[in-house]
C-alpha cells in the first residue's frame, strides 16, 4: 500500500475507522516491510488527524460551557492518562 493510494478523509470517523484497519494491517504481520512503514506512516498522519479533530470539539465545547450563565469552564480529565 502506497501512500499515494489513501483517500483523502474528511472526518473523525473515518480517520478512526482507517486507523483502525491500518492496526490491524500492521499487527497481522503479513505486510512487506515497505508496505509496513507507509502502513506505519498513514497511520501517525490518521492519529494526528484525529488528535487534532479532538483538540477542536474540545475548543468548541469549552467556548459553549463558557457561554452558559455562571459555569466556569474546566479542562477535560479523560482519566485515561
């Protein structure tokens, strides 16, 4: 799988859904090397994609809690770190 051959995705769905398939991709362990390092790179680019997707909804549902009368905002706590 060439880079060159992904589609252009447009949102957090599919960006996740691609980044799934290219894990499962990779931890089959049936790829040739090349094609398990663009495999490897889509991937950092989906992860990026969806990090930086995230960070956005994150921005926006700050920007609504603050517009509600007398809530403060906080930052998200996952509780996964």
């Amino acid at each position: 799988m060439a880079m060159g051959d992904a589609q252009p995705v447009v949102n957090f769905e599919q960006s996740l859904t691609e980044l799934e398939s290219v894990v499962k991709q990779l931890e089959s362990g049936e790829q040739p090397l090349e094609d398990s390092l663009a495999l490897f790179e889509r991937g950092v680019a989906l992860s990026e994609v969806c990090r930086k997707q995230l960070e956005a909804a994150e921005a926006r549902i700050e920007i609504l809690v603050k517009r509600a009368a007398g809530v403060k905002a906080e930052p998200f706590d996952s509780g996964n770190e």
